[in-house]
C-alpha cells in the first residue's frame, strides 16, 4: 500500500509548538522531535493498518519514540491523514474535542508532503 501524507492545518501547528518549545529547551532538539515524528510517519506508511483503529472516524495512534507525542492519523483513500499530534499527557476530553469535534473545515484542508523517500 502506498500512501501519500497529508497533515492537516491542525497538526501542522502542533507539530511546529512542539518543535519550538524543544528549540527552547536546548538548542537542536526540535529538529530530533521532527526527524523522530518523520521517521515514525515513514513507518506508519509501510504498515498503516497495524494500530487498531477506535472511534467512529477509524483513527489510529502512534507514539513518537523518545518523546511524550503521539500521532494520530487516519487513512483516507490513498492517503494518511495526520489529525493532530498531542502530548500524551493532555486531558483526554481534549484529545477526543480535537480528534472528534474539529470542524469540517479543518478536516480537509491540509499540506499534501512525500515521505515516502
């Protein structure tokens, strides 16, 4: 199966917080938390049906190794649907409001990225 990534608008900004406030802590750690979410999308492309998928929109999560994140994404058509990276610790009434409440909007516009090489 080959995909393409797409991250959606919402994920987008989660990813570049968690990047900047790494870069905050010590220099150079934001681009390790980037090139560690790459890798674990590069992943989730090769076997994207391994995560059991839960909630009534079929989305399935992964951590990010090292780093208190997960990814959670969904498969659409030929494409993987990255929805949000969250940390692990964040209240569960939001994850399920960002997963499950985001607007029709947010839910179809997204940046279309090639991880495949």
């Amino acid at each position: 199966m080959s995909l393409r990534v797409v991250i959606m608008r919402e994920a987008a900004a989660d990813i570049l917080e968690a990047r900047e406030w790494y870069d905050s802590q010590q220099a150079g750690v934001g681009d390790k938390f980037y090139f560690a979410l790459r890798n674990r999308v590069q992943a989730a492309i090769e076997t994207p049906l391994l995560p059991r998928a839960w909630g009534r929109r079929n989305i399935r999560k992964i951590r990010i190794p090292k780093y208190p994140y997960f990814i959670y994404y969904e498969i659409m058509a030929e494409e993987l649907r990255v929805i949000a990276v969250i940390h692990g610790a964040r209240n569960p009434k939001y994850i399920n409001y960002r997963l499950f409440s985001a607007s029709a909007e947010s839910q179809t516009e997204g940046e279309m990225i090639d991880w495949r090489s």
